[in-house]
C-alpha cells in the first residue's frame, strides 16, 4: 500500500469515524427527549388519575347525600314507617 491510499484510507476512516459519533450523539438526544415527554406524559397521567378519584369521591359524597336527603323526605311525607 502506498503513501497516498494510506492517506486516503485514514481521511475515510475519520470521516466513518465522524458519522458514528454524530449517529450515536443524535439517537443519544432523541433517547432523552423521549425520557422527558414520558417523564411529562406520567405527570399529566398521574394528575388526571388523583383528579379522577378526587371526582368519584366527590360523586359518591354526593350520592350519600341525596340517598339521605330522598330517606328524610320519605320520614317527613309518611312518617316513620320506613
């Protein structure tokens, strides 16, 4: 091998080289960005979960209430038969 391709060769490499490391840089940054829209994604979700049970407690809160509302009612119109 002469001089010349030698030279040619290692200008492939580093420019192969090069491309790796630029490869392995871009699916580094797309790997984090993933993480933080998951990490954004999970709080959202987590939110929306406490949300949702803070709204069946309150739905049940308010269903007790009208359950006792509707007895005292009926006591009041017929009494205490029931």
């Amino acid at each position: 091998m002469c001089l010349p391709d030698a030279l040619q060769e290692l200008t492939e490499c580093k420019r192969q080289r090069e491309w790796a490391f630029g490869e392995r840089d871009r699916i580094v940054s797309e790997r984090d960005n993933v993480r933080i829209v998951c990490d954004q994604l999970r709080l959202e979700r987590d939110g929306a979960v406490t949300d949702l049970f803070s709204a069946l407690r309150d739905c049940n809160d308010i269903r007790r209430q009208k359950n006792d509302a509707v007895r005292e009612l009926k006591e009041f119109r017929y009494g205490s038969f029931y």
